[in-house]
C-alpha cells in the first residue's frame, strides 16, 4: 500500500531537483527512495496514520484552524478536546502521524514542546487507565489444549503454531512470518530467525533458542516436525492453510487466521480459557 503521504513526498523531491530534470539514474535512485520509504511502516500502520491525519484535518476545519503547517498550540488543542474520548497510545499515535505528515511538508513539528508532550501528560493523569496485559497460559492450560487439535493435518498445523507461539512467547505475525529456511534443528532442539517484528522496526533480526520439551505431547519441536513431515513442506512458509478437502495450501497463514485458529479449538465444551494471543 503506498504511504498516504507519497505525493507530498513527491513534491518535496521535485522541488528538490530543481530546474534541470534528473538523470535516468537519478530518477531511478529517487525511485527506489520512495520505495523504501513507503515501506518504513507496516501497511495497518499506514491505514492508521492517514485516518488519524485526516481526523485531524476535519477537526482543524471545523474549528476554524489551518492544519498545515501545524504548530504544537494548535496540537495541543486538538489532543485536548479528543483526550476523554480516546487512548493515549492513539492520541501518541496522532501525533506521530502529524509530526509525519509536517516532515514531509519540509515544516518539522516539536512533538516534545510542552504544548503537546504536558497535554499528553495531563490527559495520562487525569483520564489514563492502567494498560490491560494479555493473561499467559499455563502449562495445564497449553497440554488442554494441544489436546483439543486432534490428530488430523490441520490438528498437527494448529499444535505446532501453538506450541511454538508458547515455547516462543512470538506474536501472531512473527509465527504465520516464519519460513522453513528460518528454522535452524539442533542437539538440543530448535531455533528460530525472526526476520522481523513489530519491536524490530529497524528489520535487524533476532534468533530464538527452543528447546526439547519434557513431554512428547506438549514439546513445540516435536510438534513441528510432525507437521512439517506429515504436510510435506520442505520450503517456503511454515505455517499455511489446509482447505476443507484436507490438502495443505502453499500460501502462508495471516496472522488473524491464528486468533481464529485459537478461538476455533477453544469453542469445544471441554474446552474454557480466558486469555488473548498478542497481535
């Protein structure tokens, strides 16, 4: 999806070019600039930044203030009278999508005057709420429901993606992201290149160690090399789907189709938890 401020951006790199037009090579290096650039954000990050900028914009028109260039005053105002309605890590957000959007204009907003950073503080104060942590599993409640996936192909897929989620402690979109080739087996057991997650922004990469579990029933090895073998996959994505016919697909899994998994195997009647998986 292309950044919703790409054609500010564009702007921005005529000017910068000047009378004379660039190179063919400039032009291409220019280019795949944008690329890149447009690619800094995860595509559901910059869905949010363009609502949350227009937000803004509509407020701004009906209070009778110019959006651009915006200034912390105006800022302010704007996470003052939305303060009581809304979280603070959207109101932050917001922010950072103005400060975004006023760096591509070339006009740099001071997210840290006290206009903005003391309305955020004051608002924390007087209407934040402590942040809801998501509740862990239990070891009884991980056997449960290693249990409830049954033994057929998508059974072994679910198992593994929950055990390795658990043993991992990774978040839906760093497990549906794993390919074969990030998979490393050892004496030991197994480790995992997370090539990138949402806490890795700048893309660098982390490796996790997974040990042999204790019991074959809930050890995240065994289970995806149950998987991996009874499914057939030897490259590409790890965890993929399997159709109503029971043939597994090429296409990797997306990372609500793990909640959807979990909610699935938890809606048994013998079956009762109360906890989220991380997004």
């Amino acid at each position: 999806m292309p950044s919703p401020f790409t054609e500010a951006r564009k702007r921005q790199l005529a000017r910068l070019g000047g009378a004379k037009p660039p190179t063919a090579r400039a032009a291409v290096a220019l280019a795949k600039s944008q690329a890149y650039q447009d690619a800094a954000d995860a595509p559901a990050t910059l869905r949010a930044y363009a609502a949350d900028l227009a937000n803004y914009q509509a407020w701004c028109e009906r209070h009778g203030f110019a959006p651009m260039p915006a200034t912390p005053e105006i800022v302010g105002a704007y996470l003052a009278a939305a303060g009581e309605g809304y979280a603070l890590p959207t109101l932050r957000r917001r922010v950072a999508a103005i400060a975004r959007a006023c760096g591509v204009a070339g006009q740099p907003l001071d997210t840290k005057h006290p206009a903005i950073r003391e309305t955020l503080r004051g608002i924390a104060r007087k209407h934040g709420t402590p942040a809801r942590r998501s509740a862990a599993l239990t070891t009884a409640e991980v056997r449960k429901l290693s249990r409830a996936c049954g033994t057929g192909l998508a059974g072994l897929r679910d198992r593994a993606l929950f055990l390795v989620g658990f043993a991992g402690a990774m978040r839906r979109s760093e497990l549906v992201a794993l390919d074969v080739a990030h998979v490393t087996w050892t004496d030991d057991g197994m480790k995992l290149l997370i090539a990138r997650s949402k806490t890795d922004a700048e893309g660098e990469g982390a490796e996790i160690a997974i040990p042999r579990g204790h019991a074959p029933e809930t050890c995240p090895v065994t289970a995806l090399q149950q998987w991996l073998t009874s499914a057939g996959i030897s490259a590409g994505p790890l965890f993929r789907k399997v159709n109503r016919g029971g043939a597994v697909e090429n296409a990797r899994l997306v990372a609500d189709a793990v909640r959807q998994i979990l909610l699935k195997r938890t809606a048994k009647p013998s079956f009762r938890l109360d906890f989220t998986l991380v997004a």
